[in-house]
C-alpha cells in the first residue's frame, strides 16, 4: 500500500453511501469478535447514510427471507461487542449450494434493495459468497424471465459487490495473519493450560492436550510456544520415523531434570508422516506403556469458541468491520470479490479466490506430503512460530552445542510488564544454543552496580512463560549514577554484551551507556533492547511487551463495570488508566470496550470539548442506552483530572444519569501474561539473540569484543509489518523526552474509528485505508513479520 508520505488525507465525505442497502451475515462456525465486526459493518453503513440489514441465521435467512432478512438501526447493536459468538446466528445451509437456493436469496435481496454483502465466516461461507457474485446477474435475468422481477429492477440491481471478513479460530485462512476469534480461543486455552500446570505440580503429571485446528496447526503451535509445552503434534509438521523414542527420551529427561510436569499438546487433525491420525489417546497409552508415567487427557472442544472476545479480537473486527464498509463503498462492477484483514497492524484488501485457492494449496500440499510446502504456504507468521518453537523446546547435548567463549547478561529494567520472563527465557535458551555463556542480572541497572549477577541455565527458565512480573525484580534506576561500578562488573564478569528488556527507562539506559562508551571501553560491546512496558511509550515500535495484558485487562474490568450497571438506572462511568502521558492504552480500551469517550493527552481538549461529550451522553442516554463509559489516560490533562471530569459530568447529567469514577491503578501491570505477549515477547526476544550472536562475530577483533558504533546499540521494534533493528543514537530525533513518548503514534488514526462508533460526528482520513493488493508467496528469506 501506499505509505503515509505518498497521499494527501482523503475523507470519505465523498464516499457517502446515500441510497445503498448493505447485508451483513455471519456465517460457519462461530467466532469471539465477530458481534463486533457486525457492530462496526452497522454503526459505520449508518454514518455513511447506507441502510444496513441483518441477515439472520447466515445463508440459510437469506434464503428463507421474511423476518431473517431486517433493516438494522444504530442502537440494534448496542451492548454486542463483549458477547461471544453471534447475535446475528450462524448456520450450514444445504439449500444454499443448489442454485434453486441462491436465486431464492437473490430474490430475497432484490426486494430490499440489497447489492452488497459483508460476509463473516470462513473460506466455504465466502467461496459460497464470490459463486452467489458471478452467478448474480444470471439469476435476476432468470427471476425476470419467471416474472418475479421487472427489468428495470434487472438494471437497477445489475450487480453484487461482496467483500469478506475471515472469522474462525483456527486462523487457518492464507493472506492474513489473524482470523477474528483466533486470539479468544488462544486465551480460552492458555487460560486451561494455566491451571492444568498448577494441579499437575502437585502430582507429577504429563498431561495430553487436544486443541481445535483440523487441518491448521495455528492454535496448537501457538499455544505450545506460549506455554513452553514439551511437544507438539500439528498437521502441517508431522513427526519424523520413530517419533515416538524421541519423544519419550524427552519427556524422562525433563523428570530426571526435576521438572515435575510435561504438557504434549495435540491438534485435533495431528497425522505422521504417512498422513495416519495421531490422536491424544494415543499419545496417552505410548506414555503409559513405555515410561509408566501418570498421563491425563484433555480435550478443549468448544470451550475454545466460547467465552467473551479478546481485546485484540474487538479492535482487530472494528477495524475490519470499519474497512469493510469502506471497501463496499469504493467498490466498482470491475472490483473483484475482497477479503479485509491485517497485516502487522495494517489493514489491507486482498482478492477473495486468491486467498481461498492458496489456503486449498495448503491441504493440497499436506495430502500430497509435501509438508515443507504447506508450511512455506500457511506464511511467514505460521513458519517463524515453528522454527521459533523447534529453537526453544529441545536442548542439544552439551556435546553438539558450538562455544563460543561470549558471555551474554540479560536485565530487565522500568516497571513490571507481563511477558517480560517470556522474553528472558527465549533469551536465555536461545544465547545457550549459539554456544554463550548467559548471566541474569537481578534488579535491573542497580543490581547490576551491586554485583547482583549469576549465570543461568536452560532449566532454570523453565516454566517461565506463563509467569506475571518481573522473576529477575526490575527497577527504575538509571545506570548514569553507577557508571563505574556497572563498568567493573562488565569487566569482573567480563560481560561481552547486554540485551535489556524494559520500557522507556531501558531506552534512556542505553542511551546514557553509549554516550559512556568514551571514557569506558567495557561499554564498547553489543547492546540490544526489546520493549517491554504496559504503557506502550517506547520510541521505535508499535508495540510493547505487556500492553496487550494490560489492555485485556482493563477490558475486562469495564465489561465488569458495565454489567453492574445493568440493574439499575441509567449511569456514566468515569475510568482512568495508567500510561504516563501515553494514551494507547485509554484509547484502545476505549475502542475495546465500546466507550464513548477517550480523553488522552496527545489531543488536546478544552471545557468546549468537554461540554460538547456531556450533551452527547445526555441525548444518547434519553433513547434505549443505559449505560456510558468514558476513559481518561493519568496525565491527559493537569487540570482536568480524573475527579473534575466526574464532577462535571455528575453536576451536567442530573436528573438524566448518575456518575461513578474507578481508577484502575497497578492491576494493569500484574496478572499472567496474554497468549500474545508470550509470543511476542518470545519471538521478538529470540531475534535480539541472534542479532547479538552475529554482533559478537563482527565486532570480534584480536582476542577481544570492541563494538563502539550506533548500530552496535540497537532497538528492536515492530513498525507496521516488519520486526526492525534501529540504532537508539537515530531514534532520539523521533521522541519527545519530555512526555517520554514518540512523537509520532500509528494507533492515533484509529482515534476516530472510536468517535464513528460511539455516535460522533468526525472526519476520517480513508487514504491509508487497505489498497487492492495481491496475496504474497513469502520466500523463506524473506524479513520477519511481525505477526504473532
């Protein structure tokens, strides 16, 4: 797509969709995310003056018609966005597949006015979706001929635009990185995975584990990363001959290294080599005839479905919803049948039958036993998970590790952030199997002036991935104080090269030790930085290890609030979020949660503003709505604080509603870390390794490590699609060190994606909406994405 440089903004003012009819239908398997993707499809056709209709129980209602077929209005989807499945029904429809069906649904649509269809569902809803497009005008001529129709309705409604959203947990759909509801079921298992651990400690248990995927292998791999499970079974990557030694001698190693449970985690379409099923039972009785060890199965089933969306999931079927919308709009008789979905965090249009015909490759490939195809297929994202997971999960004999003589510490420095023992122990293992030395630093640059620094092991990280906070202890302190000391321990030690994890202050740190590098040569080593703050703030990414826990979890506890006001009587919730000057987290709880207003402080707002926010509850809370939510980032505003805003809004709406605040506070930083900050912290922090391994070779010179240029002390952020290494000295011109934020923030142009689905009148810049493209075939040497 285009980048941001290349356009002028352009609104959709003259996109209006006066006199357009849009369907909207869910369809296959339900989805957590998809209610929100409805409401976004609803709430965005209103406000570009489009009617909007419900199509209910998928195909199935369209073509029954009558009652299924119903035009939708903007409160229809009030108090939908934190349901699981779909309000809107799902159904397999046999009917629909015979054209008998499909010129029924056609005749159905024609009589409401209906030319475009926003689809949620998988590839057979929407391959199902694109037959119904080309056949379109075929069946109205058909229904002409019977009479059913005129020909100027013929004319009128000569053709279907169609565009798709992807909703299946599975994520087994080619061309976008996650599928709506992929995220929930990660949390649904890793939620399981969690508490089987603790009850497992206490008997000294292997426990099987059987996940949905029936053909991809996305949620068992994912889930085996985030969880640091001792084997995995998937469909794409079936086991070699005589897989079943193997795995035993692994799983009596770990008892013999104390480790008092093993988790084998199986997808539900697991085969071998010769395409035979692998099914958990199996692996059970293998481990009971050959080790004798207590083995347990569990199957998730429909657990993974269920349950309220994620986070992630609300924002990624808003954006998708939105786009959509936007999609249908600009649609012409000559634009083919499209799919939205993400990419990084971009948003991008790809041609349906593209993406269906490649994910069919992907069978095609695993039928064939081509299974180093079907994993090139399934996309960069599919196949660093795997090599990622084949990294961490095995150690090599001590004898076939390469030594290197390097030794490498690991700190982590600025406030606790879930994930942040994810990332250590991707560090660790992978520093171990390049052949370093790795040494832990305790509490941050303060430990590391007191001498509080070991040496660790493969063991000692493991079981760390599911753990909240900090297991290394983290502080605040900059190194500026502790110089020379942190200089004599790097030399005592003799530390070869850093990799800090940490938020802004991590940031600072780095920039003060380079600075350093004049009067110490023992600065003079690779340094690398993986971000790792709830807040979000650091320079140079677009996301931070622990914001997505914190985000989950002031989702929850405003899906919490809003219930409780369910009972009584119509009442506006004031809650403030933590993020220093930061706003990403009140902005996107805010697009989350379906609140109304966000007050952050990278948009300045005055009284008229705040007058204005209050009127706009007031009338909204006259109609059917009971409830209004208003987020308010810490430092938005010095004077207008937490306690004025609910002051105001409490003198303002008397006798209309009544007015409650909650401040959040540190339950955002704790809690065990969601299935993406596992996996991000792990992917990310295991490519900061290798950066240093690679470093160390290039700045290795007569006996000695002397690295003292700007790209020895990088950065290692996610920008739009990639994973980037940046040099911190480059990073300063792009932070405003006063605020401790970027001074540019991609998550501020979905601000008024939140202010269109709360009712407000905004302008919103459509030019870096998704392009038309093709779907990529990724060469394997192709850069990392940063998808998870």
């Amino acid at each position: 797509p285009r980048s941001a440089m290349d356009h002028q903004p352009k609104f959709f003012e003259n996109l209006s969709g006066t006199g357009k009819a849009i369907g909207v239908l869910t369809s296959g398997g339900d989805a957590q995310g998809m209610n929100a993707a409805v409401r976004a499809v609803v709430r965005m056709g209103i406000y570009v003056k489009a009617k909007v209709y419900f199509v209910y129980e998928g195909y199935q209602g369209m073509v029954d018609g009558g009652d299924n077929i119903v035009e939708v209005s903007w409160e229809s989807v009030s108090s939908i966005l934190q349901v699981g499945g779909t309000v809107i029904g799902s159904a397999r429809c046999k009917s629909f597949r015979t054209r008998e069906g499909r010129l029924q649904a056609a005749y159905n649509l024609v009589q409401r006015g209906i030319t475009n269809l926003c689809v949620i569902g998988g590839d057979g809803s929407l391959t199902g979706a694109n037959l119904f497009r080309e056949e379109w005008s075929g069946l109205l001529e058909e229904l002409a001929q019977k009479g059913k129709i005129d020909e100027e309705a013929v004319k009128k409604y000569a053709y279907l635009n169609i565009v798709g959203m992807v909703g299946s947990i599975d994520n087994d759909f080619c061309g976008t990185d996650m599928t709506i509801g992929t995220d929930s079921a990660l949390h649904r298992i890793i939620e399981v995975v969690d508490a089987i651990m603790t009850t497992a400690q206490s008997h000294q248990r292997t426990f099987v584990l059987e996940v949905m995927g029936r053909h991809c292998g996305y949620l068992a791999l994912v889930s085996a990363l985030a969880c640091g499970a001792d084997w995995v079974f998937i469909p794409e990557y079936p086991p070699e001959e005589g897989w079943e030694d193997s795995m035993c001698v692994k799983l009596s190693e770990n008892r013999a290294r104390k480790k008092r449970l093993n988790i084998i985690i199986v997808a539900e379409g697991a085969i071998d080599c010769h395409n035979k099923p692998i099914t958990s039972e199996k692996v059970k009785d293998l481990v009971v005839q050959r080790l004798g060890f207590d083995t347990r199965v569990t199957i998730l089933g429909h657990v993974q479905r269920g349950g309220t969306p994620s986070a992630f999931d609300r924002i990624l079927a808003s954006r998708m919803g939105v786009e959509a919308v936007l999609a249908l709009l600009e649609a012409t008789p000559a634009t083919p049948a499209c799919v939205v979905s993400l990419s990084g965090n971009q948003a991008v249009r790809l041609p349906l039958m593209e993406c269906v015909q490649m994910t069919q490759e992907v069978q095609k490939a695993m039928d064939e036993g081509r299974f180093v195809e079907a994993v090139r297929l399934r996309g960069r994202s599919f196949e660093n998970n795997l090599n990622t997971y084949k990294l961490l999960s095995h150690k090599k004999p001590d004898a076939e590790l390469p030594k290197t003589n390097f030794n490498v510490a690991v700190l982590n420095v600025g406030a606790p952030a879930a994930g942040m023992n994810a990332a250590v122990r991707a560090a660790v293992r992978v520093g171990i199997t390049e052949g370093h030395k790795m040494f832990a630093v305790i509490d941050g640059f303060e430990g590391f002036a007191r001498g509080k620094i070991k040496e660790i092991s493969w063991g000692d990280v493991g079981g760390w991935t599911g753990q909240g906070g900090s297991i290394l202890g983290t502080k605040r302190t900059l190194p500026a104080k502790y110089l020379e000391k942190i200089a004599d321990q790097m030399r005592t030690n003799n530390i070869n090269a850093l990799m800090v994890i940490g938020g802004f202050e991590a940031y600072l740190g780095l920039l003060e030790l380079s600075a350093a590098r004049e009067k110490y040569d023992e600065f003079c080593v690779p340094m690398v930085m993986v971000p790792a703050t709830v807040s979000n703030n650091v320079p140079g990414s677009d996301f931070s290890i622990g914001a997505d826990t914190a985000l989950n979890t002031i989702t929850d506890t405003c899906d919490r609030i809003k219930q409780s006001a369910s009972g009584t009587k119509r009442r506006v919730f004031i809650i403030e979020t933590m993020g220093g000057y930061c706003g990403y987290l009140a902005n996107m709880g805010a697009l989350a949660a379906g609140a109304d207003a966000a007050y952050i402080f990278e948009e300045q707002f005055d009284i008229r503003e705040l007058q204005a926010n209050v009127e706009h509850l007031t009338e909204k809370m006259k109609t059917s709505i009971q409830r209004g939510l208003v987020l308010r980032n810490e430092n938005c505003n010095e004077n207008y604080t937490t306690d004025f805003i609910y002051q105001l809004y409490s003198e303002e709406g008397k006798g209309v509603f009544d007015c409650r605040k909650n401040v959040l506070g540190h339950m955002q930083q704790g809690g065990a870390p969601s299935p993406f900050d596992r996996n991000f912290g792990t992917k990310i922090s295991a490519k900061a390794m290798q950066w240093i391994s690679k470093k160390l070779k290039e700045t290795y010179r007569k006996g000695k490590v002397f690295a003292n240029t700007d790209d020895s002390v990088c950065l290692l952020g996610m920008r739009r699609r990639n994973l980037v290494f940046q040099p911190v000295a480059e990073l300063k011109t792009e932070t405003d060190f006063v605020h401790r934020i970027p001074k540019e923030q991609w998550w501020l142009k979905l601000r008024p994606l939140m202010k269109i689905l709360a009712k407000y009148k905004t302008s919103y810049d459509v030019s870096d909406s998704g392009q038309l493209e093709h779907v990529a075939m990724h060469s394997p040497k192709e850069a990392e994405t940063g998808a998870i």
